[in-house]
C-alpha cells in the first residue's frame, strides 16, 4: 500500500461523489469497494454531495472537507481531488 493515493473527480460526471470517495479508498487499500463499510458511517454522504455539487451560479472553486473512513484520511476538495492516506 502506498503512501497517499489521489484520483480527480469530475463533479459534472453522473457518479456520485459518495461512490468516488468508496472507489478511491478501495483501491489505496487494495480492496474490493464492497469490502469496505459503509460511507455513512464516517460522513453523512448526502451532504457530502451537496457540500460540492454544481451549483446555478457554477461549481464551487475553494474549500475541502476532511474525514476518517474505513482507517483511511480521506480529503476531498473543491477542485474534485480526492486524497486517501493511512489514518
């Protein structure tokens, strides 16, 4: 396992940004997504997606939110990185 894994997420892509934050944890810890526990039960995931989805006046440009799941540092940011490091 590496030290930090990073992946870009388009916001204006039909997968939510929940399933992109399982999918990039999963792959730095070399795991099936389905291995993993459920988002929710380290963020509310509904907000999560409404904290950085398009928005009418354009997509939020600054800001990032950071969080432990499934013994991972998670940080997504508003320019759609999401980092996943060893917690």
């Amino acid at each position: 396992m590496g030290e930090q894994y990073s992946v870009q997420y388009d916001r204006l892509d039909d997968e939510p940004l929940s399933v992109a934050v399982a999918d990039a944890v999963a792959t730095f810890r070399d795991h099936a997504i389905t291995d993993l526990e459920p988002l929710h039960y380290a963020i509310n995931a509904d907000a999560l997606e409404r904290l950085f989805e398009p928005r009418p006046n354009g997509v939020r440009s600054t800001g990032s939110v950071t969080f432990e799941y499934s013994d991972c540092l998670v940080t997504v940011a508003a320019d759609g990185e999401i980092r996943v490091e060893a917690a």
